[in-house]
C-alpha cells in the first residue's frame, strides 16, 4: 500500500515539534480472553488492535523542514506491504499528529483500505 500524509499546521502557536503517527489496526479478532473473575473465555471479541506501525516509529517521524512544500504544508509518503495474517477487510490505518512535547493530539484520520 501507498499513504500519502499532508499535514497542514493552521495554528502558528503551536511551536513544539509535531510528528505524525501511523498504525496498522485490526478492527476485530475472536480470540482467549482472561476475563476480570480470572476464568477462561474462548470466545471474546476483541476489537482496534493496534498491529503495527508503518514507518516502525511507535512515536511517529518528527516533521522537519525537509518535509514542508513550497505551499507551507508537510508532505509524508509510506510505503507498507500488509503481511499475510492481515485481511484487507478487516484492518485499517489510523494517521495522527501529534506535539511531541505535550503529546496533545491535534487530528486522526481513520483510513480503511
């Protein structure tokens, strides 16, 4: 798969670095599930469970001038191969930016395949 990021800061107060995130989230699973009174349930429905990160950044790939346009806004691109365990149909890819210092985030993106 091809993500193309665009990232464009509207708030010029905003002064920390920022960094965009992005995971791999299987939407469901029905797997074992240790319940709270310590018994055994075959049959739980799991549910956004993260998978991975695309970049292999856990928390996200700082922007830098490097990554800004000549139109003032940040432009990321992944590449990521699905692995095999993973359906199409039942993943979806969750973007975010977030300030690296406060760890406040500003905006998610929920992107089904």
């Amino acid at each position: 798969m091809f993500l193309h990021v665009e990232v464009d800061k509207i708030d010029a107060g905003v002064t920390n670095d920022l960094a965009v995130v992005t995971y791999l989230v299987q939407d469901s699973l029905i797997a074992m599930q240790l319940m709270s009174d310590l018994s055994d349930n075959p049959d739980y429905h799991h549910r956004d469970i993260v998978r991975d990160c695309l970049d292999g950044r856990a928390f996200g790939r700082t922007l830098t001038a490097a990554d800004m346009g000549d139109n003032g806004k940040y432009y990321v691109n992944y590449s990521y191969h699905l692995p095999a365990a993973y359906e199409p149909e039942n993943a979806h890819v969750v973007i975010f930016v977030m300030d690296k210092v406060t760890q406040e985030i500003y905006q998610v993106i929920k992107q089904d395949f």
